[in-house]
C-alpha cells in the first residue's frame, strides 16, 4: 500500500517533463523512494504535510533541467495550509507576503524600477527558466523545518552539480548561509556565481538588499546571447 507523497513521486516519474531529471542519484538509487514512503508513514499517523502532494515535485516539473537559466534555492515550504505550492519562495497564500518575499520582491522591484507585485506566485519566473528549489520539498503544518532532515537535501546537492557539469551558462543567486555553501559545487568558470546574505529579516548582517541580483542575472545572460528573464509578476 502506498500513501500520497509515493504516488506523487511516481506520477513525477512518469511525466515527461521529469526525464531529464531522473538520472540524478536521488532518484535512481531510490533515496527519493525511502524518504516518500517516511513521509507516507508519518501522514497515516495522522501528520498534515505540505503543499499538497501534486505540488511536491513542482519546482522540478515547471523547470526541467534542460532550460535551467538562474537558480535559486530556498529552505522548506511555508508551514501554513494553502500558503506554499512547491517552489522556493514563492507564495499562493491571500495574506500578506512572507517577510523573505516581501524583501524579495521589493529589492527586485527597486533593482529594476518596476512596481512592487500584488502577486507573490513565482510560477512565471519557474516557467522561465529559474529554477526555485527547496532544500527540503515538504513540511508538516505548523511545524518549519520539520523534515530539513529527512535527506531532501541530497536533492539539492545533485541538481546543482548536474546543472553545473551539463549547462553551458547559468545564474546561481545563493542567498544566505546554507544556500552558499553549495557554491563549491559550481564551476565558476562557465556559471556567474551571485551570493548575498539571506532575504530573512531575522538576517541581522542586513546585506541582502542593494545587491542587484536581478539586474546582475539579466545582464549576465544577456552578455551570453540568453534571453533575460522578465522578474515581474503583474
């Protein structure tokens, strides 16, 4: 018998939009496998895990690795129900902004003197290219942080190496400790490597906002003969 998180790991299986992502160790040697059939345990116990299963994989579904442009790796999702629905950041909530996309948002809409959005979804930017990824994929409610050891971040470890050995030219926007430490796993000489301090405002070094990371990232990929991303979401 298997539980939801299983079965949405093998409706990602068998969706194309998946393949190129498959050979990356976590999915091969099954590691992906152990710690879906955890989480299935722990939700017949009676854990509410989040987002909803069809959205666990979504960061990877809507940004395949062969049209990764910029990466940008969170931690987990958003602990409140109907706030997060798979990728980093981003917010599908109707209450105020989290306070790291709030930052977020406001340094991109400064960066590029665009208005700030009422929309704090990010989807447009997955389907571009950027791919938002969680260092763990799932949460329990009420509880952040819950599975940050449950081994998801072996997923991140390979999808960055990946991205480095077979892309030519790629953005890494790693913000914050945990997110720089992948740094080491990137070729600095085929990728541009942007790091800053984390958007949080719990970030008491405050050196995330001035940085430019989207103007940076537009000019980079342009300087390659990659289209730029359009950041804003209205």
């Amino acid at each position: 018998m298997t539980g939801p998180v299983s079965e949405a790991l093998a409706a990602f299986r068998a969706d194309p939009r998946a393949a190129s992502w498959l050979s990356l160790p976590f999915f091969a040697n099954r590691r992906a496998d152990a710690i879906a059939a955890e989480i299935d345990d722990a939700v017949a116990k009676g854990a509410h895990v989040l987002p909803p299963p069809e959205k666990v994989f979504a960061s990877l579904l809507l940004t395949p690795l062969e049209s990764v442009k910029v990466v940008i790796l969170g931690q987990d999702p958003y602990p409140t129900p109907g706030d997060a629905h798979g990728l980093a950041f981003s917010y599908a909530g109707t209450r105020r902004f989290p306070a790291s996309l709030r930052t977020i948002l406001a340094e991109m809409a400064e960066d590029l003197g665009v208005p700030m959005p009422r929309s704090g979804d990010l989807t447009r930017w997955a389907e571009q290219g950027v791919l938002l990824l969680n260092t763990a994929l799932t949460v329990e409610a009420g509880k952040a942080g819950a599975h940050l050891k449950l081994g998801w971040s072996a997923l991140v470890d390979d999808a960055v190496t990946a991205i480095s050995r077979r892309r030519s030219a790629v953005v890494f926007l790693l913000w914050g400790a945990k997110a720089r430490e992948r740094a080491a796993l990137v070729d600095a000489d085929k990728h541009l490597l942007i790091e800053a301090g984390h958007p949080s405002p719990l970030n008491r070094q405050r050196d995330f906002r001035g940085t430019k990371p989207f103007s940076r990232a537009n000019a980079w990929l342009a300087s390659k003969g990659l289209a730029p991303i359009e950041w804003r979401l209205d």
